[in-house]
C-alpha cells in the first residue's frame, strides 16, 4: 500500500516538488498534472492536491498519511502539534498593513480583514487591543482600499502585492514556512518510511541549500 501524502496545491505545492524530487520522489505527473488530483507515478507514495486548510481534514480522518501545508494554516486551525518537519521553503510572514492614511493610534475601535481570523485575534490580544475582525476568503488586501477594513492581517512572501495595492506595513507578525504534518497512527504504522522520508528530505534540502 501507498504512502499517502496531501500536498497543498499552489505556491507551497510548486516550492515543495524540487525538494520531494530531490528526495528521490517521482513528481513528474505533479508537474503535468492538468486538473488531476491524484498522483500516483511514485512507487511509495501517492500524493493528493488540497486546499491548505483542508490538509488536516484529510489527515485526521485518516485519509492520508502525511500532509505538506503551511505554518500560517496550521496555526490558524491551533494544530501546530503534528509538525514533525520544518521543510524550509514556502517561507513568508504575517504583517498588519493598510494605506499610508492609516493611524495604528486611531481610537476608534479597529476593524481588521483577514483570512486568519484565530491568528489576528491573538495578535490583538496581545497587545491589548480589542477590534473588530472581519473574515475574508481572499484578495484580502482590497479590503482597507475600498473601505470594508482599517487595515489587514495577512501573509506577504515577495511584498509584490502590497506594493502594487499602495500598501504598507505597520507591524510584523510571526514568520511561516511549510511543514510535513504526521497522522499519529501513521507514525506507528510506518514508522521505518517516515523516517527515511524525513531523512531523504533532510538530505534533498542540504542539496538544494534550503535553510530549515
Ligand atoms: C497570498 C496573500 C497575498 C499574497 C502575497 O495570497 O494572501 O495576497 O499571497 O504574496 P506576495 O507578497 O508575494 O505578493 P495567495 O496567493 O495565497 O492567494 P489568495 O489571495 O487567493 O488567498
């Protein structure tokens, strides 16, 4: 039986396939893939495309073996537990960012966009402030330019679309990379394999210079 992997699909999927190849993975229906969903070219491991939040979904019911998602999603589900590998890549980070006309000093209770509801919460809460949050799916930076918000919670890699939305930064929040995510179960099932698929990895990223 396979080694069931749920990647999710977009930029994680796109930085973690040179390193999943690195680590002797066939990936080659991955980068073909039209609108397949599943990809089974690897002898070991059949991997699955998802929606980063849905990556646990699949994982806890026992769906999937591993999982490949970002730090942002899991700490927005509160399941930062099953981490067992820090891959490295996909690595961006949290910022609160509006227009220049914004005062973080404002009195006015604060209404805040974003994605990551659980996440912006925290953050307020610890430094004190109570706003208002308002969840979003995406194009999140739209928010504070057509006046739906204040100003934004959301992740930023290359800057490239605050910079073009006339955005700016007014504080950083904590950092994110991708992680591989166990099922408990599966750790005790394959326990040999996970731990050669750890090391491989450990090794494709020595390869590649990628700093965990
Ligand atoms: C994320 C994030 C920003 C963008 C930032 O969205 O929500 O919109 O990436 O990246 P940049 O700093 O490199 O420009 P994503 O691409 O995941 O799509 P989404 O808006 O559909 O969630």
């Amino acid at each position: 039986m396979a080694i069931k992997i749920a990647l999710t699909k977009g930029r994680v999927e796109e930085q973690v396939v040179p390193l999943l190849e690195a680590s002797g993975i066939d990936c080659s229906g991955i980068r073909n893939k039209g609108r397949r969903l599943i990809f089974d070219e690897d002898p070991v491991y059949e991997t699955i495309l998802v929606k980063g939040p849905d990556v646990l979904t699949y994982l806890n019911n026992g769906s999937v073996h591993l999982g490949i998602v970002g730090s942002d999603i899991l700490e927005e589900q509160n399941n930062t537990q099953y981490a067992m590998l820090d891959l490295g890549v996909g690595r961006c980070r949290f910022v609160l960012a509006s227009t220049s006309q914004f005062d973080p000093q404002q009195v006015r209770r604060k209404i805040i966009a974003t994605k990551y509801p659980n996440i912006t919460k925290r953050y307020f809460q610890s430094i004190g402030e109570d706003v208002e949050i308002i969840r979003i799916e995406g194009s999140v930076e739209l928010a504070p330019l057509i006046g739906l918000a204040d100003a934004i919670v959301d992740i930023t890699e290359t800057g490239t679309t605050l910079r073009e939305n006339n955005l700016h930064v007014y504080a950083e929040l904590q950092p994110v990379s991708t992680k591989l995510v166990v099922n408990r179960l599966a750790v005790k099932q394959y326990q040999t394999e996970i731990r050669t698929l750890i090391s491989n990895l450990k090794n494709a990223q020595t390869k590649l210079g990628v700093n965990a």
